[in-house]
C-alpha cells in the first residue's frame, strides 16, 4: 500500500508477525482494545520535535531565543500536562486554550494570546492571569485592550502581529501575510506605524515586539526572510527598537512521498542572518527570538485508526472503502484537499490490486480522506492507518451528522494514557 513508515512517528517498528507498532504498541491489538476511530500521539515524537527545535533555533541565532508551541494544531488538557514540561511557550488563541494550558500547569509568562478576534472576556481573563504577550491583531484592538487595561489598573504586555504583505505558495487557506489577509495590522497606509505610534503614547500598552505569521505548509525560505526584514523595516521608520520579534510557525511537512520537503534548519539560519544583519546596521541590540511551530512539532506524533465498513464498486469501477471517521475528525481534505497516505494493518502481506477511494462515513461526497489509492481486497473489520494524522484533524474536529469523537491515546514504551477518552452520547450534555 502507498505509505512509507518514515511517515509514522519516530518510535515505529514491525513486530515479529509482521505488524506495525507504535512504542511497542501492536496498533491493531490498540485498535481491537479501544475501538476504532482511534487515534494515538507518540511521546518520543513529540519530545524529539520539541527539543529539535530548541536546538535549531538556539544554534542558529546568536540572541536569546525560544519556542512556542502553536496550540491550535492539537491541544488538549492530557497533551497540556505533557507539554508543560518541556521548556515550550505556548500559542493559545481562545479563553479554553488559556484555560487548558492553565490546569495543564502551563505558566502564565510562557504563554501567548493570540487571535484576529479577541473578546473583552478573553483579554480580562489573559491580563488577570499575567500571561507573557498579548498579540494585537488590529488597530481596533489595540483601543479596546488599552480600555480594558486601564480598567484594570494593569499594563498590557503586547506584541503586534504585523501583515507585510508577503505571498507565500501554499493553499489559499492558510496563506496570512498577504495584503488581502483577515490577519494582522497591515503596512499600507501607515497602519503598523499608527500602532506603533500608539503603544508609545499609552501608559497601558508595552510594546516589547513584532510578530508576524506568513501561513501554513511553507516550503520556502525566502517569504520568511523578507517577512522578518519588513519587521525590522518597520521598526527602524517608527524609532522603536523590539525587544522580541517572531516570524511565527508554518515549517511546511510532508505528509507523502511526492511532497515538497523543508529544513527548518535553513530557514531558522537564514532569517537569524537577515535579523542579525539589520541589527548591526542599526547598532541595536538583537531581539529575542521566538518561532512558533505547531505542525512540525505534532503532525507525526499523530496516527489514525480506522475501520473498514462498507466497501463497493462505484459504476466507473472505483473500489470505495467506507471508515467509520471522516471529516468530522479530520476535515482537512474537505477544506484544503489534503492528500495523505494509508496503510492496512494486521495484514501486511496483502498485494495492492485496486484503484480505490478512502471515503468517510459522513453524509458529504467531499468527505474523501485519501481519494485515490491502490488497496488491496478489504473486509469490513480491516483496520486502516493513516499517518501524519497529529496536526489540524482532532483540533478541527466537530460532532456533524451527530457522531461522536474519538479516543485519544498517548503511547510511550509500556504504556498507554487516554488524552481524550471517547465522546459517547451520553456526555454530550446539548444533544440530551
Ligand atoms: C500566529 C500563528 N503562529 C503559529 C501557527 C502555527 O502554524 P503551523 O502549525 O503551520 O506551524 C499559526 C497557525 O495558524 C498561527 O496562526
């Protein structure tokens, strides 16, 4: 079948009978135990990304530096707990990422709010706790942040998240520096240098530095580069010297043999030469340096177990294979025509033979986990794997058509924790 394990985390291996495990979990004996969809995050993964990055970026640039992790890709309070210990800030966007990070023991000066549309409840709730940033994402808000600061008699912490108008070939969907983005203070008509402006002028907003995020999935180094330089541009025309600056995440991964692949290494070097270049032009002190990589740290710790249910010849003579998820736990091929890879457990000497589609078990024709691959012959109660499953699946999940989530283990050598216990009807507070 068309995968190859170098998608699956970094602790996989085949076991004497041929199948394929996860920290020495037989994922099949996984999927028979908890039920399927299931899906599983490897630890050594995770923690390997992590420090990985850490180190990457500790490296290459010659100031202070760190790493947030970007929580929208998967968060939850049992991966909050793990991620709590491993020197990661965090990028929580929502009142229930900051609550999450909160109780999952997350400090409050590593994490960072940020967010196009913030509500006054989330910034109370960020300055009351005394998190490290609040990113403002608009002229306007940075007004209703400097009201709600001075309502409560406390100087807000911020970082403006610029958009420099800087295209990036990705899915039009996770482009965000673009001028036609719905993120970010743009550069045209003096915006960025208004805010600027206006944090100076405020006793209630500290401008400690700028951010900006270019997307998703970018396989490029150049947009990252000339991104950081118009920050640091921006910067010299307004006379403010950042204390920390932040190209955000997006280190592009691939999912299947045929995509692109990206060092972050290079990009890490490449814009740690651009910032450290402008600086010594200027004779200003190097910023602190802060990336935000979500994908890159948990879209591989992340694998799909589905069952196979129905299956049937389309009139064109397509073989379809129903699982039993879809795009209510994964709607990123419904939303950015995602492409990935599948392996069929337990069996893994089985010939592929047919030109078949992976479909979802939800009432859409778009909901196509993989719209073409080679299978072999599958029969209901095959277990399927998808790999590359960490990133944007659970985190977009939703309970359409009314079925409920999966279960989420977390695997280590010996030993499985639930991180998401299996949605049932019953929990479901609204739908009883
Ligand atoms: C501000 C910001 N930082 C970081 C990220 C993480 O991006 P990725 O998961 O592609 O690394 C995002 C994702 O949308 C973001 O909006």
């Amino acid at each position: 079948m068309q995968t190859s394990e170098c998608f699956f985390p970094i602790s996989t291996s085949r076991n004497q009978i041929g199948h394929i495990q996860v920290a020495g979990h037989d994922l099949c004996t996984l999927a028979e135990q908890w039920g399927t969809p299931l899906y599983i995050y490897d630890a050594q993964t995770i923690r390997t990304r992590t420090q990985e990055a850490i180190d990457m970026v500790s490296s290459a640039y010659a100031g202070e530096s760190a790493v947030s992790y970007a929580a929208k890709a998967y968060f939850s309070l049992g991966l909050a707990r793990k991620l709590s210990q491993l020197h990661l800030k965090l990028d929580a966007v929502s009142l229930g990422e900051m609550l999450i990070a909160q109780k999952g023991g997350f400090d409050a000066q590593n994490v960072h709010l940020h967010g196009n549309n913030k509500s006054k409840e989330e910034l109370h709730f960020a300055l009351h706790w005394g998190i490290e940033n609040i990113v403002v994402d608009s002229l306007e808000e940075l007004s209703l942040l400097e009201t709600v600061a001075q309502e409560m008699g406390r100087k807000a912490r911020i970082w403006l998240r610029i958009t420099p108008g800087v295209d990036v070939d990705t899915h039009p969907y996770v482009q965000t520096a673009h001028v036609a983005s719905k993120f970010g203070i743009p550069m045209e008509e003096g915006q960025a240098l208004h805010a600027i402006q206006q944090c100076k002028s405020s006793r209630w907003l500290n401008l400690v530095g700028l951010h900006t995020h270019i997307g998703s999935q970018v396989f490029d180094l150049d947009p990252y580069v000339r991104a950081i330089r118009m920050l640091i541009w921006l910067a010299e025309e307004a006379e403010y010297i950042p204390q920390e600056i932040s190209p955000g995440g997006g280190w592009g991964v691939p999912y299947r043999e045929d995509d692109d692949r990206f060092d972050p290494r290079e990009m890490l070097q490449a814009i740690s030469a651009a910032i450290q270049d402008e600086c010594r032009r200027l004779n200003w002190p190097l910023p602190k340096l802060v990336v935000e990589p979500g994908r890159w740290i948990i879209a591989r710790a992340g694998v799909a177990i589905y069952s196979v249910g129905s299956t049937k010849f389309s009139g064109n003579g397509l073989y379809i294979v129903a699982l039993d998820g879809g795009m209510a736990d994964n709607p990123r091929p419904a939303l950015y025509q995602s492409r990935y890879s599948a392996c069929l457990l337990g069996r893994p000497d089985a010939i592929p033979q047919h030109r078949a589609a992976l479909v979802g078990r939800f009432c859409e024709s778009g909901d196509q986990l993989i719209s073409e691959i080679m299978l072999p012959e599958v029969r209901r109660g095959d277990y399927i794997a998808i790999p590359m499953a960490g990133a944007y699946q659970l985190s977009m999940s939703s309970n359409y058509n009314l079925v409920p989530r999966p279960a989420v283990l977390w695997l280590e050598d010996g030993k499985t924790e639930i991180l998401q216990k299996r949605e049932s009807i019953a929990d479901i507070d609204w739908w009883n």
